[in-house]
C-alpha cells in the first residue's frame, strides 16, 4: 500500500552523509513513511547502501530552466530554491509531505506533525519563540534579515492552500532565491515571513521540541530521561534538532556560526551532538561516488566559476543570455564574457559567503575602505554622504550593476 507520508531533503553530493543520517533517523521513528534525497548536482555514479531512501536527481524533476539556475545560483541558492517545486511534485503522490534540512536529526516520531496536517495545510517553524536578551549572535535583528520562520522545517499537506502557497514560493524562487540581506533576500527563507498573511491555512508551530538549534537554545533546555527518551524544558519530547554549523572537529562546540555559547558550555546540546556524530560515522561508511565535489563549480572546461560571475550572470541573463540552454558551455558566451572580464575564480571550488563571524577576519580591507569613507565625508559633507551611502546599500550587490559591464 502506498505510504500516505513522506519525507524529502534536499543536498549535494558532499552533504549526503548527513542526508542519509538524517533519513534513518527518521525511518527509525516512523519506519511507515518514505524517506527521499534531492541530490542537487550533476549526475554522477553514486550509490547508498540503503534500499529505503530514494535518491532523485535535480535534474529530473522538471525544474524550469535548471541549467541557467545552477549557473546563476551558489551551491546554497540551488538547494534551497528546489525545495517547494520538490514538494508539490510529490503532493501529486502523497497526501503529506514534510521537508527536513539534510543537517537536522529525529530523536522521536513526527506524528504530532502529522497530526496537525489533519487540520492544517501548511506548518511552520519560528527560529525561536522568546527575544534574546543580550548582545550575542545571532539576535532579533538577524531574525529580521534572515526570515522569522527556519525553513529547515516545513509541511504541506494535500490541498488547494497548500498548492497555492507552493506555486507561489517556487514562482519566487525560481527568479530571486538569492542570499543578498542587504537587498531583503535570504534564499527560500525570507520568502516565508509573507505566506501566513498571503495564504489561509497556515499554522506556526511554537513546539519547544521541534527544530531545536542554536537560534533558540537560550530558550530551550534538552534532558534525557531514564527511559532514554530526549525531552525540552522538561516535558516536551524532543523531534528533532537542527544540527545547522555543525563542528565536526570540535565534540564541544554548539555550532560555528553563534556567538552566544562557547564550547562546553552547553553539555545538554553536547550529549545529543556526540548521538548525531556517531549517526554521521555509520552514514559515511554507506555512500559510494566518485567525486564528491560539487557538479556546477566550474564551466565544462575546468574553469572556477567565481559569485561574481554567477551574480553578472544573473544581473544580465534576461536580455544576454536568455537564450542559452547551458551556460556551462565552454564554448558558449557566458564563458567568452568572463574570460574578457576576467570573471573566472583563481579558487577551486564553490565560495562561502560571509557571515557575522568571518567578517572580522577583514580588519585592513575595513581599515582601506574608512579611509576612503573619511575623506568622502569631507568632501562631499554629511547630507550628501548620508545619501550616498544610502544609495551604495542598495548599489553593493551586483544584482544592482548589470550596468556595469555593458
């Protein structure tokens, strides 16, 4: 009999030891629900030696113009901008559909999920449910750039609101699933902050035990129990934990992208950190490739595809290079316009972006540009250097700067 559930996430082929944690963890909860990975790269040989999990590959799930979206977004862009076509791709087949992040581990069953899909269309969760109180990071206001609501969590059921919402975010994200806060974009997430006011039947789920991470450990405390059993604040059973900025070289560390607990600081977290690495450890040991590097890296001559030329890309793909079905094409124009520009990355690989962490490691480009800002000041004076650097918060992305290799 056709399960009436099933659970997808979403990853490349160097997150598929996570993946695949993450899928047994469920099937050991809820062995009745099917468990699927979207591998988000180019198909390669590869195998998991797990007969429950489905793997499907991006590029067969019809997702509109694929080729040009793997080009014009980074390796965190493309994941998370398949996530609602995937999901109501798979609505035609289940009546529920519940997405978990590749990094996030069951520790009990979903069937409060479940249940409230009996009554809901769509279910949410906040990144946390109380304001933080001191100076750390993340804090609210890293809330407002980067989505009120964790999309390493959703659920849809079967139903017109639910197809209605997903139409909608695919739509978005398709065109503008980009990570630029300074331009209101935060990938799939900020999308997400509309939908409860655009689409009916929308729930937040404000569970304690769900999507525990550590945007919300100054809320949240985790306990075994003697029957072994994980619970939150006491009495709420602990689903599932977002192991989001996971160390995998640190056993103390809560995860590199906060500031607000150092390592050992929080052995609650630490005890169900050291079940996950042990979960990693078996999955490892179950996945064949060849390569684990990312497919669309570089163009089909080996060349690194630099964020600056993925965001040109962008910038000017509707009236340049609309009509290229693969801008991976070395022989194609994409790559006749970044050899002229000087566009390819000297960097094997895919690039991380900055985050609030690592902008500290750029204390002498800081100090070359205040030298720049100090002398702008004087010279133009404060009403028109107030607007100019009004303007430059807008002008930084080069989404903004189509304009400037024309």
């Amino acid at each position: 009999m056709q399960p009436t559930g099933i659970v997808f996430t979403a990853c490349s082929v160097n997150y598929l030891t996570k993946a695949v944690a993450m899928c047994r963890s469920v099937q050991e909860h809820e062995p009745d629900l099917d468990v699927a990975i979207l591998v988000v790269d180019r198909k390669r040989p590869l195998t998991v030696a797990d007969d429950r999990i489905t793997l499907l590959w991006a590029e067969d799930v019809g997702f509109p113009n694929y080729l040009q979206c793997a080009f014009k977004y980074n390796i965190i862009e493309l994941n998370t901008a398949l996530k609602p076509h995937v999901a109501a791709t798979l609505l035609d087949r289940y009546q529920k559909v519940i997405y978990l992040d590749p990094d996030t581990y069951a520790f009990a069953s979903l069937k409060s999920l479940l249940s409230e899909l009996d009554r809901h269309d769509v279910l949410l969760s906040p990144h946390a449910l109380r304001p933080y109180a001191d100076d750390h990071r993340p804090d609210d206001i890293d809330l407002l750039r980067f989505g009120a609501y964790n999309l390493g969590f959703f659920a849809v059921r079967a139903s017109a609101n639910a197809r209605a919402m997903l139409a909608w975010w695919d739509a978005r994200c398709q065109s503008d699933c980009f990570y630029e806060p300074s331009q209101g974009l935060g990938v799939d997430q900020k999308w997400i902050d509309l939908a409860p006011s655009f689409f009916d039947g929308v729930q937040v789920i404000k569970d304690p035990g769900i999507n525990v991470a550590f945007w919300n450990l100054h809320e949240r405390t985790i306990t075994q129990q003697p029957s072994g059993r994980w619970s939150v604040n006491g009495d709420h059973p602990l689903i599932f934990v977002h192991f989001s900025s996971f160390d995998e070289s640190d056993g103390q560390a809560v995860a590199g992208k906060q500031t607000r607990f150092a390592p050992g600081s929080r052995p609650d977290f630490t005890a169900v950190r050291n079940v996950y690495a042990a979960a990693l450890a078996r999955s490892a040991d179950s996945i064949t490739a060849d390569t684990m590097d990312y497919g669309y890296a570089a163009m089909s001559d080996g060349r690194t595809i630099s964020a600056a030329l993925r965001r040109f890309y962008a910038a000017m793909l509707a009236e340049r290079f609309a009509d290229m079905a693969d801008p991976f094409d070395a022989g194609g124009a994409v790559h006749q316009f970044a050899r002229r520009h000087n566009l390819f990355s000297r960097q094997a690989g895919h690039q991380k972006h900055m985050d609030f962490k690592t902008e500290k490691s750029f204390g002498r480009e800081k100090s070359l540009l205040d030298r720049g800002f100090r002398f702008a000041l004087k010279a133009l004076g404060p009403d028109r250097y107030f607007m100019l650097m009004r303007y430059l918060a807008h002008y930084s992305s080069i989404l903004r700067q189509a304009d400037l290799l024309r």
